[in-house]
C-alpha cells in the first residue's frame, strides 16, 4: 500500500505525505468496515462497532458495575 515515495524527511524525523495519508485512512476506513462474527452475540459485527462494544464494556468496569473481560479474536 505505502511505498518510500509516500514518506519525506523532515524536522529531524520521517512523515507522511499527504498522498501517503490519504492511502493509509482509506486503507483504515474499509477494514473498520470489514466484518467478523462475534462469538458472544453470533452477530457479524464491524471493526468499529466492535471497538464500540468494547468501550461500551470498559465504560462500566470504570463505573464498578462488570469486571472487564476484553474480546479475544480466536484466527
């Protein structure tokens, strides 16, 4: 996807350049679209509501109602 081309040196480091940014959200974008099957739900679920979930469960460990048990993915 990226290539050397897609990279400048500046300010002391490597940054991307808008060409390379550009490719890398759109390349984020369609994989939070991608879709898995939960296995708590049985659901096919999105990338990005599966990050929702998981804050939604993290949200009320902080409050003290639920242990905190992450989503493991099982490949």
């Amino acid at each position: 996807m990226l290539t050397k081309a897609d990279f400048e040196k500046d300010m002391g480091g490597v940054l991307l350049r808008e060409k390379g940014r550009r490719k890398f959200v759109e390349e984020l974008d369609k994989r939070l679209k991608a879709t898995i099957k939960h296995r708590s739900t049985s659901k096919n679920v999105s990338y990005r509501r599966l990050l929702r979930l998981e804050l939604y469960k993290l949200e009320k460990h902080l409050m003290g109602e639920n242990v905190y048990e992450p989503f493991v993915a099982q490949w």
